[in-house]
C-alpha cells in the first residue's frame, strides 16, 4: 500500500490533477472574494484569480491531453 503511495507522488500526471484541482480551488476563491467584497484586497483578489485562471488553464490543457485524447 505504501509503495502505491509513493509511484502515485512520483507520477507527473498526479501532480497535473492535484494542480488542476489547487487553481480551481484559488478561482472560486477569487471570485468568491471579488464578488463579497471578502477578506482580501482587491489587488491581492486580481492576483488571486490571474493566478488560478493562468494555472488552470495550463493543468486542465495536460490533463485534457493525458486522459481525454489519450496522448503520449
């Protein structure tokens, strides 16, 4: 089992979905501040979302490439 764990770490294409899921996380958060007025300034909020939106559209590109069109 431990040995599961530590191939799945060294495995590129798990660090590709944990990407995808972090910058949809920094996304909703960015929105969801932008939208509240909530707890970041709104510089920090900009950052935030250009951040996640740059990161997500550049984890979901390899993963739509590794796992839909099955590429090598």
């Amino acid at each position: 089992m431990l040995e599961k764990v530590k191939t799945l770490f060294k495995d590129p294409v798990f660090w590709d979905i944990f990407g995808l899921l972090t910058f949809s996380f920094i996304v909703v958060v960015a929105v969801w501040s932008l939208s509240t007025e909530e707890p970041f300034s709104r510089p920090l909020r900009t950052i935030f979302l250009l951040i996640g939106m740059a990161g997500l559209m550049i984890d979901s590109q390899t993963v739509w490439h590794r796992f839909v069109k099955k590429d090598k």
